[in-house]
C-alpha cells in the first residue's frame, strides 16, 4: 500500500473519529443538563443515543488501525 495513501486514509479517519466525538460531547452536555434540571428519563434517553456514535467510533478507529497495519507490509 502506497505510503501516501495509507497517510491519508488515517488522517480522514482520525477526522471522522473527531467529528463524532463531538456531536457525542454535544449529546452529552445535553443528557447532563436535563438530569441536572431533574429530568433524568429525558437525560437518559439522550444519552442512549450514543450508542450508534460509540458504534461509529469504533469503527473508524478500527479501520485506522487496519490501515495502518496493512501500510506495514
């Protein structure tokens, strides 16, 4: 795999691995503040729509990590 390619790749994947973890700190500070107002369903709530973002994180990260892996042989 071409060494350029390989950097590029993980840099658009550290980007994207960003640009989730901050839409998840906004649906965070979100979930934080209905429970600190006493609505802790509604806080709950937001909060369990994470899962698809953490889903997400993952996945890049493990895809960068392929890539990076692959970019070694």
């Amino acid at each position: 795999m071409d060494s350029h390619v390989v950097k590029a790749s993980i840099k658009a994947h550290l980007a994207q691995i960003r640009a989730e973890l901050e839409k998840g700190l906004t649906i965070t500070k979100a979930a934080e503040i209905c429970a600190g107002s006493g609505r802790i369903n509604k806080g709950i709530e937001i909060a369990l729509s994470l899962e698809a973002i953490v889903y997400e994180l993952n996945t890049s990260l493990n895809a960068a990590s392929m890539i990076k892996w692959l970019g070694k042989t």
